[in-house]
C-alpha cells in the first residue's frame, strides 16, 4: 500500500509540476519542469557510511525518498515570480530542515492541503471541549505541501534545483 502512495504521490507532483510548467498555450512552454525521486539508503563499507539511491517505488516502512524538483529556463528571456510546490504524500512526514534550494528562495510549509502556505514555525488554533481556544505549533507530519517562492529571476539556459526529503511512516 505504501508502495502505491509514494508512486501516486510521485506522478501527482509530476503533473503539478507540468501544469505550473504549462504557462502558454499557444507556443512552447519556456520552463521546463522534473521531478526526480530516491530512496536514501545507508550502508557501512569498510568503516565508513555510504548511502545509495535506489528508485523510489523500492520504498518501506523508516526509508527517507529524496524529491528534486529541476526547472529549467528554455526561453531567451529571464522568469521571474518561480514559485515551485510540492506535495508531501501521505504516509510519510516531512524531514525538518531538509528543504534545499540552488537558488536564493523562501521556504514555505502548509498544513491544510496547499490552501495556505508558512513560515515556520506555523501555529494553528484548537477549541477545547470547554469552549477555551488554544494556539499549538504545527509538527512535521503534518505538513502537506511545500512551496519555494524563488527571489529574483531565472536567467535563459539556467536551471534551480530544489528539493527535499520525507520519511516513510
């Protein structure tokens, strides 16, 4: 069932990717968008940790998949506003601290499905039984989405690499 989730989770973020890629009908899109997707697996040879990545429909329960989001600028002019969102699938939890960026950009999380997107930390109100409303702070399973807001532009013929990693729960 896992298995299913990740790789349905994998082709979702792919067709987000394409959709947000998809800025003009009319001519040949100038970004180009991949998802790339790895199970991260450590092993000890001869002292020392080595870790291999392994396709990422090979994943079990306690393995961390690696997402690299890559968007390339196909066009000969610079693309401003890059805003790259990724979903982070069921069945797994956010590893903190693992967004990463070649680019200068913004990290920002959502827990409510991609509707509204944070800084962390992010707060979120709970009603007690008794009517008291009580502020707690957002842990990493349950993040959904993640989104770079990209500063500056991407030049023609460069690319940014974003990307981060999960755990299988």
């Amino acid at each position: 069932m896992k298995r299913i989730l990740i790789i349905g989770s994998i082709l979702f973020v792919s067709t987000m990717l394409w959709a947000q890629s998809k800025q003009d009908t009319a001519e040949k899109s100038p970004l180009k968008a991949e998802l790339k997707a790895w199970v991260l697996r450590s092993d000890t040879v001869d002292g020392k940790v080595v870790t291999k990545k392994l396709p990422a429909d090979s994943a079990v329960n306690g393995d961390t998949i690696q997402y690299e989001l890559i968007y390339t600028n196909l066009s000969d002019k610079p693309i401003s506003g890059l805003e790259p969102m990724a979903l982070i699938p069921d069945g797994t939890e956010y590893v903190v601290g693992s967004a990463f960026s070649s680019a200068k950009a913004r990290v920002l999380f959502s827990i409510d499905g991609g509707k509204s997107f944070h800084e962390l930390p992010i707060y979120y109100t709970v009603t007690l039984p008794d009517g008291k409303k009580v502020k707690k702070e957002a842990t990493p399973d349950m993040f959904t989405h993640i989104r770079w807001g990209m500063e500056g532009e991407l030049r023609p013929g460069h690319s940014a690499v974003f990307s981060y990693k999960v755990v299988v729960k």
